[in-house]
C-alpha cells in the first residue's frame, strides 16, 4: 500500500498496465517526453519505452482512430485526449467508428480502448479547458463512460477500462487530480465498471454525484450532517452502464434525493438520475428529486468560475429542501 | 497458356500515354503509369502471365455481373440504396490482387469489388445492402472491415491497422480505398500525416473517378494531382491508369513491398471514370454530359484486356460465355443465402452493442 493522489494512482495505473499487458499501447499529444500536460503518463516512456508510450501530431481524430485500427487489430491502446474540450474533434471517430463497430460487423471487429479525457473546471483555465459535458458520451450506444472521484477507484477502475472488450471513455476529474490522497494498493486490481459505491450510509436524503463534484458533495454531507441529518453519499464512479439498482435502493430508504453535477442543467446527465428515480421510487418518494448544476452557460473564464461552480451551500439549501413540510 | 504475356506481346512505349488516355483532369500535362492501351494494345511488357492476365479478367468479369445484379435487385426493390462501381473494375480487382490474404483493407460503399475480391464473401456484402447489419460479420480471418458509409473515417483505421501490426511484429499491410471527394476531408491530411510520422504499412488507395457526387474533382482540390498531395507528407505519390488492371496491380505491388520492408506508407492515384451514377438515388445528367461517360466507353476496363487476351489467343466468345454463366451462377447463389437469412430479432439488434449485452434494467 502506499499513499497516492488520483493523479499518481492512474500514473501507477498506467505503469501496472504496461507491465502485465504487453497489448498496452498510450498514444497522446506530449504523453511521452514531459509525461502529459497533468504529468499523468509522468515517468512512462523511460520505463516502457517509446513504442510503448508514443507522443503524437497534434490531431485528435487522428490519435483516436489511430487507436481504433490498433485496437481492431488486437492490441490494447489507451488515449489521451490533452483536455475534454479537445475531443471534440475526435467525436467523429468516437461516435461513428470506434462506439459501432462491434455492432457494424455483428461482434466480428471490436475496439477495445480507452480514451482518456482530464475534464472540468475549477483551475482557471483558458477556454475549452474546463469541459464537462459527459452528457454527450452517455448518450452514445456502445461507449461505456467512467469517471472516478478517489485515487483508489482511478486506478481500479483504469484497469478494468484497459480490460474491457469495449471501449470506454474515462474522465479525470481535473480538480480532484492533486486534492485527494488515500493509501492504496500496488498490485494490479480492477474496480468493476458499473457498480455505483455508497461512500456515506445515511437515512435522510440521498446525495449523488460523480467524479469532481463528489469533493463538494462529501462537504455537503459532512455540514448537513453537523445540522443533525443523516445523509447517505452515492459516487455513482460509472454512467454508463448507470448501476440504476443502487439509486432506487438508496431513495427507496431516504425517500429524498438531490443529484449534483457540474454540467449545465438542461440536458445533464442529472436528468437520466432524476428519471430513474421517479421511475423506480416514486412512491417512496418524500419530496421532489432536487438537481444542483451548473448553468445553461459555457463554462465561464477564471474570474467568474465561482458563480458557476455548484457550491456547498447550494447543495445544503437544495438537501435542506427536500426536508421541508 | 501460362507463357509469359511479354513473349506473345511487344509493342514498343508509345510517345505520350495522354494520347492513348484522356485526362479528366485539369492538369493535361502530368502522366500516368499505363500499359495496357484503351484498344487492347500493350504499351510495355506486362510482367503478368497470360493465365494471371485471364484470371484478373474473369474477376473484372464477376465484378461487373455483381454490380448489374444489385443493380437490378435495387430497381427491384430488394437492396436498400446501392452505389455502383462500374468502370472502376480494373482499379478495384488490381488493388485487392496486389494484397496478400492476411492484410488489412477498410474500403467505402463502393468498393464491392476490392472488398470481394479481398476474402469479403458476395452474400454477405448484398446482406449488408439488403439492411441487415450481420452482413457486416465477415468470416474469421477476413481481415476486411465492413465498407465505410462515412467519407474519409475509415483512412485512418488503415494507419492504426498497420501501426498494431507493425507492434505485433508482422508484415501485415493495410490499405484503404477511397475517393477523390475523401481527399478533402480532415481525416485524409491527419491519416497520411500520422502514416508518415510513424512509418506505417499504410497503402492509401485513392479512386479518381472524377466525381463527389456532383462534385468534379478540378473543383475538389487545386493540386495539379491527388497524386501530388504525397509530397507534403513526405511519401512517394503514384498515378497510374485506374482502368488498366495490370498497371494497378504492379503499382501496389511496389507499394505493398515497399511497405512490408519498413518503407512505410504510399498514396496511389488511381484516375478512372464512375460510368454510373452516384447511387442508385442519383440522376447523373444533372451534372455531367452524356458524351462524357459516352468517351469513357471505348476506355473501359474490361474490353481493354478482352481485345487484349484476343490478340494474344487468350479469349474465345465461348470462354466469355462460360465466365459470365459461372459467375452469375455463384452470384444468384449468394443473392439466395443472402436473402434467405431469417429477419433479426430484436434479442439481435440488444446485444451487438457490447460483449455482455445491454444493461439489466
């Protein structure tokens, strides 16, 4: 065991893959010589070498479908897209090859690969760079989409993408790259991808987020709870497959539920949450499912992040409404 | 039989290759590499045999009865929309006999031919137009993708194809197929870009057959060739006569040993002329003069080689008679299984989008 941030766990991740798998292949724009703008693949190509680990051309259709034929072609390949903002011009590939061809050919040519995409604010970046609109991938038939919010399941669950006969894409909560540290394992384990972990038991409202807003969400709790409620924290860790048994489970117990993510509102995956909850819980159901989220606005520069950034408080106020009457 | 073309053919190198083959493009200088004649007369010394000569032929042959049947099948209301290769036999049955059985290919809509020609089984190409995605599920060691619908996506697979291969330490190539319109697409500057930086066994396979559609390729680019393009990307650029099927066939050969010895990628201008139109949703007189594809008769890839193997005692009308029965034959039994495949269920169309299946709800 050692201590790790999420950003060293999926570095150790990637080491550990590289070591067990000689099918892993990481291709991305400066990955190898300075180890990626986040210092992710830190350390990589010394230790793998340079037909291991491979800095590419700057062109994220091409990184992207680059892998795709590496993949159809039995090899394992994990890309990295240098922000989430910066995959747009690899949705093509995403969308119309590398999510359809299992279907294309009948289960014939898979592509099973990982595209890894550091998202969201909160770091004062430039435009694009701030990015959190997994809405758009959820919405894909054939991706799965995964985003971790403790170094413990970055690492798992990095393995099991590397694992899995599908493609997947893996988002890395930016803000939470270097905040969180817990002891975790150096051996190779996988998390599996699907299951949702409950990370506080509560019995008055449920609280559920994914990858970077989990850090204000586990505030959130720990302040309600100082004001005497029991709060149960879901960190949903996968939306696609949307483990939809261990939400109806926890709001079937609380009967409240507030869904906090840091997306805009309208469209966001909150949506699928708040409908799968009406769905399997309506007549447990104490109150109106709450959603915290982030305006109906492009993700804002520096200056005005604050505004956008679903707070603390707006979590408290909106767990606190589902407790009124 | 099987003597050496070259000992029953000598015609000495004619002057200008443009005066044999008409340019449809704006460049009326650049040359092609042709050897055989619109008339059926050889240029050079075609280093094939008179038995490959006639085997390329008889392909050319099945090809074009294919096309004429889905065709038919489309008029017919039996095949979703098809896109026709006719006139393109040559460049498509050349291509796909330079590649070796364990190679790559990722081809377009209408590259029924190469795609055929290339391991990918004629009932399961008709399944695909018939609208049923197990026409995509080629038989295992194919190694041929199902035929892109998107321009230009599919440019890059053959880069990726080759770079796993190249890491798996084989000799495996991968070519991709498309046309003059793809060349303008985004993907096709990345993937020969990334084919170039990484050295790849990537043969990029262009089919100039003077439309995107509507679109004529002068107005598709102001490079004097696709051929060209290579330059800037740092591969040899090849233009040859896309209806000469030996001229074809050579000119990827060089590119598939190139490739295969660590030479890495070539693009391959193929010039040739889509005799037909679009798709079978297409009205071709909207955009081009019918005396154009008329001039393009006389040049047409199969009758080149038929005078061709006439002369050199090679073709009887009793030996065409019994290509064309034996293909249509195999084909009318491939348009059987295709069309006798049960309808997919709904079970089917759940759970081809992951290994496990949907998601229990």
């Amino acid at each position: 065991m050692t201590e790790r941030t999420l950003a060293q766990a999926l570095n150790d991740g990637l080491d550990v893959a590289l070591r067990s798998d000689e099918r892993v292949v990481l291709l991305g724009e400066d990955i190898g010589r300075t180890g990626g703008v986040f210092r992710i693949t830190d350390g990589l190509r010394d230790k793998h070498g340079a037909d291991r680990v491979y800095d590419t051309p700057v062109a994220e259709a091409g990184i992207v479908g680059a892998a795709f034929g590496m993949a159809v072609a039995g090899l394992r390949p994990v890309a990295e897209m240098q922000f989430m903002g910066f995959s747009y011009p690899a949705y093509d590939q995403i969308i119309n090859h590398v999510a359809r061809i299992r279907n294309r050919s009948n289960h014939r040519f898979t592509a099973p690969m990982v595209i890894r995409m550091p998202y969201g604010g909160g770091i004062g970046a430039a435009e694009h760079h701030s990015e959190s609109t997994e809405a758009i991938y959820a919405h894909i038939p054939g991706l799965r989409v995964v985003v971790p919010s403790t170094p413990r399941d970055a690492k798992g669950l990095l393995l099991a993408a590397i694992e899995d006969p599908d493609p997947v894409v893996f988002l890395e909560p930016i803000r939470l790259y270097r905040s969180v540290k817990e002891e975790i394992p150096d051996i190779y384990y996988r998390v599996d991808i699907g299951p949702a972990r409950v990370e506080r038991p509560g019995d008055d409202v449920t609280l559920i987020s994914w990858g970077a807003m989990m850090k204000e969400t586990r505030q959130a709790a720990v302040a309600l709870e100082e004001e005497g409620l029991s709060v149960e924290v879901l960190d949903l860790r996968t939306l696609i497959p949307l483990d939809r048994d261990a939400i109806a489970l926890s709001v079937s117990k609380t009967g409240r539920a507030v869904v906090i993510h840091e997306a805009p509102l309208t469209a966001g995956f909150g949506a699928e949450v708040a409908a799968t909850i009406q769905e399997h819980c309506l007549y447990d159901l104490r109150a109106p499912v709450q959603r915290v989220a982030g305006w109906d606005t492009v993700f804002p520069l520096k200056r005005s992040e604050h505004h956008y950034l679903p707070s603390v408080e707006r979590i408290r106020e909106a767990a606190m409404k589902t407790l009124e009457d | 039989l099987g003597r050496g073309l070259d000992t029953l053919i000598t015609i000495e190198p004619s002057s200008t290759l443009e005066s044999i083959f008409g340019q449809t493009h704006a460049d009326e200088g650049s040359s092609m590499f042709s050897l055989i004649k619109p008339d059926g007369s050889v240029v050079d010394r075609l280093p094939v045999t008179l038995d490959e000569m006639r085997s390329l032929y008889a392909d050319m042959v099945e090809a074009r009865i294919f096309d004429r049947k889905a065709m038919a099948m489309q008029r017919q209301g039996r095949l979703a929309t098809y896109a026709p290769f006719q006139g393109q036999e040559a460049a498509q049955i050349g291509a796909a006999a330079a590649l070796r059985d364990d190679d790559w290919v990722t081809a377009t809509y209408r590259d029924a031919a190469l795609n055929w020609r290339a391991g990918y089984p004629w009932e399961l190409l008709i399944l695909g137009r018939v609208g049923d995605e197990r026409g995509g599920q080629v038989p295992e060691g194919v190694n041929v993708l199902p035929p892109s619908i998107t321009v230009g996506g599919h440019m890059v697979h053959a880069v990726g194809l080759a770079w796993g291969e190249m890491l798996k330490g084989t000799d495996r190539v991968a070519l991709t197929s498309f046309g003059d319109g793809a060349t303008s697409e985004g993907d096709f500057h990345e993937a020969m870009n990334f084919a170039a930086v990484y050295q790849t066994a990537t043969i990029f396979f262009c089919q100039n057959n003077g439309y995107a559609i509507s679109y004529p390729v002068a107005e598709q680019t102001r490079s004097e060739t696709i051929a060209a393009k290579a330059a800037a990307y740092g591969m040899p650029g090849e233009r040859v006569d896309g209806n000469d099927v030996v001229a074809v066939l050579l000119k990827v050969q060089e590119a598939t040993e190139r490739a295969r010895s660590g030479g890495g990628p070539t693009l391959i201008e193929a010039v040739t002329y889509r005799m037909g139109p679009h798709t079978t949703s297409d009205d071709p007189d909207r955009y081009r003069e019918g005396s154009e594809a008329d001039s393009w008769e006389e040049r047409d890839p199969l009758r080149r080689v038929r005078l061709l193997l006439e002369k050199a005692g090679g073709w009887t009308e009793q030996w065409q008679a019994e290509l064309e029965e034996e293909a249509s034959r195999r084909i009318e039994a491939a348009v059987v299984v295709a069309e006798s495949v049960p309808e997919p269920t709904l079970e089917e169309m759940l759970t081809r989008m992951h290994a496990a299946g949907p998601e229990p709800e």
